[in-house]
C-alpha cells in the first residue's frame, strides 16, 4: 500500500521548518513527557515520543528557551491529527501562534 498518497492530501499549510528541538509535552490528569520536534509550521509540527499518542490527543508542548531561537519557554496548546508512532503530528489550537513566528525564521548568523 503506498503511504505517500494520503500525505499529499494533508490541509497543511505554511512553511515547514526542519528543526531538531527537545519538548515537554503536558497531557490530562497531569501527565507529562519529553519530546522532540522534527518540524514545525505556524499550523502545526511533527513530535517524536517514546508514548504513543491516539488522534485528537490534546495537549500542550513546551518549547524551552533556546539560545538565539526562543528567548523564553513558548506553551502551545494543540492535539494530535496524525498518529504515525513513533511520531505524530500535532495542529495548533490557536491561528499563527505568535511565539511560534520567531522561532521559524530562518537563523541569521
């Protein structure tokens, strides 16, 4: 079965930064544990965890304070709308998230 025709059909949009940065992830009844993430988007990212996480999982991701990149902890709200374990992709509750903005442009060194 050919797993890329149903990618291509994804409503995903805006520009997908590759990026390799570690993540909490908070879950109900307070539950939390790391992550990384892959790739991020002002829609959504694609998370790796050790935990396999069902469709529409909500959550929330922090992103720690990175040199350069985050100059303080970023919290999204989102859930999952991919299950492919060990990773899933996640879409963000709110539009553009702000914080997100910065951390996509391109590292100008």
């Amino acid at each position: 079965m050919n797993s890329q025709s149903h990618k291509r059909a994804e409503r995903r949009w805006g520009v997908r930064i590759e990026v390799d940065i570690p993540v909490r992830l908070e879950l109900a009844q307070g539950r939390s544990l790391d992550g990384r993430m892959r790739n991020a988007s002002v829609s959504g990212a694609l998370i790796e965890c050790a935990l396999e996480l069902p469709m529409f999982t909500p959550l929330r991701i922090e992103i720690p304070k990175l040199p350069d990149r985050v100059p303080a902890p970023i919290q999204l709200a989102a859930r999952v709308v991919r299950a492919e374990h060990p990773q899933f992709g996640v879409e963000w509750r709110e539009f553009e998230p702000s914080a997100l903005v910065a951390l996509l442009q391109p590292s100008h060194h």
